[in-house]
C-alpha cells in the first residue's frame, strides 16, 4: 500500500491487554489473560501491553513476570520469535520483570528520561538480564503529541481514538485525516479506537503502521484475525 508515496510493508499489531473484561474471579481473569498473551505471542502479534492500571505492584509485578516468562519459554522454542512485552506506565515493574519496555501516555515522564533511568538500572548485576535499551510506545491524541512524542524520543506512537473509544461517549473521534497527518512523523504509529477488520485497510492506507486494539484482539481468535489483517 502507498501513502504519500511511502509503503506500508506489513501491518504491525499491539494488543493492549484487559483482564477485567474476562469472567469469572480474579484468579480465572489473571489466568485468562496469561492464556490469551500466549495465543497473542504464538500468533506473532509485534508488540502486547500489559494494561493491568489498577493492580498494586505487589500484584502487577508477578503477573508481569509469569508473562515474561511465557514469552521467554516461547523463544527458547522459537528464536525468531519477535513478540514483545511492555508494560502500561510502571518503568520500575518493567524492569524487575525484565518486560522488553513501557507504554507511556503523551503528559508521563518523556521516553529520554525512561531512557536514562534504564540505561542507569540495566548496568548493574541484579537486571543485567533486562534490555539495554527499551521499546517505549507513546499514546497520543493529535500529531501534534506524536511529534513531540517522536522527538522525545519513542519507539513508536499509538494515536487514539481514531474512530471511537469504548465507555468515553462525547469524545471526538480523530477520524483518518489527523491519523494521516500524525503518520507523516518520523516514527510509526498505530491506529487505535474502534478499529475493525472492515476500517482497518482505511488505516493501513492513511499510513498506520499497525493496528493497536484491545477487543479485536481479545474478544476473538488472534489467528484468525491476524489472517484478515495481513
């Protein structure tokens, strides 16, 4: 696909986790949601966001880590396995878990300074095991944040919401002229907020890079999906 006369080689995937949209207790949400970062990473979806914002550290942390662990145990099975690990806003929990980086929103600390904290942990004997240098995704809401976002430093933006987002009735929509507008930045960015497999092409053709979605991905078999999208 061309836009603006650059290619979209392969549409990118990120799916952003949810557990509390599972049933049952809260152990049978936690174990749900490990099943489904499994399915995810078999699947080779690019990137999952551990999205669990009201869990303590005392109960983010473990479940950060029996993630890892999935994926870890899911590369020593395949090693050109690319899925990875970042965690929602907690540069400290994505450390100690040894996640592969950390989603920040667009008014958190800036990706420089999560740099500069990594690079300062990362040294020493007890998280040596942790990247040296971390993905670190931004969520933006205009390109004027995915610029900033860019210039700070990010791997990559998510913009939001592009068509409409869930539980946030009145909120303005970005539509796809601004997701054009934000994908002409020097970093790629993931489309997210009502996307569909019928609205996903129009992304991919307004120059997303990918798709970031919580209910596409986790209300539906992750195969199946990524079939349609690639």
């Amino acid at each position: 696909m061309l836009d603006g006369g650059r290619m979209v080689e392969r549409c990118r995937l990120y799916y952003i986790t949810d557990r509390t949209a599972f049933g049952g207790d809260e152990p049978t949400r936690r174990r749900c949601l490990l099943q489904k970062i499994d399915e995810a990473a078999r699947a080779e979806v690019d990137y999952i966001q551990l999205r669990e914002k009201d869990l303590p550290t005392r109960e983010l942390e473990p479940l950060a880590g029996e993630a890892v662990h999935i994926l870890k145990q899911l590369r020593s099975e395949k090693r050109e396995l690319r899925t990875a690990l970042l965690i929602n806003s907690r540069t400290d929990v994505a450390l100690a878990a040894e996640a592969d980086g950390v989603h920040l929103r667009a008014e958190e600390i800036s990706p420089h300074d999560v740099r500069t904290a990594w690079s300062r942990v990362t040294g020493t004997p007890v998280r040596q095991l942790s990247p040296q240098s971390p993905l670190i995704g931004v969520s933006c809401h205009s390109p004027e944040e995915v610029v900033q976002a860019a210039a700070s430093g990010a791997t990559f933006a998510v913009l939001a919401p592009v068509f409409e987002k869930k539980g946030l009735a009145g909120t303005q929509p970005a539509g796809l002229s601004q997701l054009r507008e934000a994908c002409r930045a020097r970093i790629p960015v993931f489309a997210l907020g009502g996307v569909t497999l019928i609205n996903a092409r129009s992304c991919l053709e307004a120059g997303a890079a990918g798709i970031a979605a919580i209910r596409l991905f986790q209300e539906n078999d992750i195969a199946e999906i990524l079939r349609h999208l690639h």
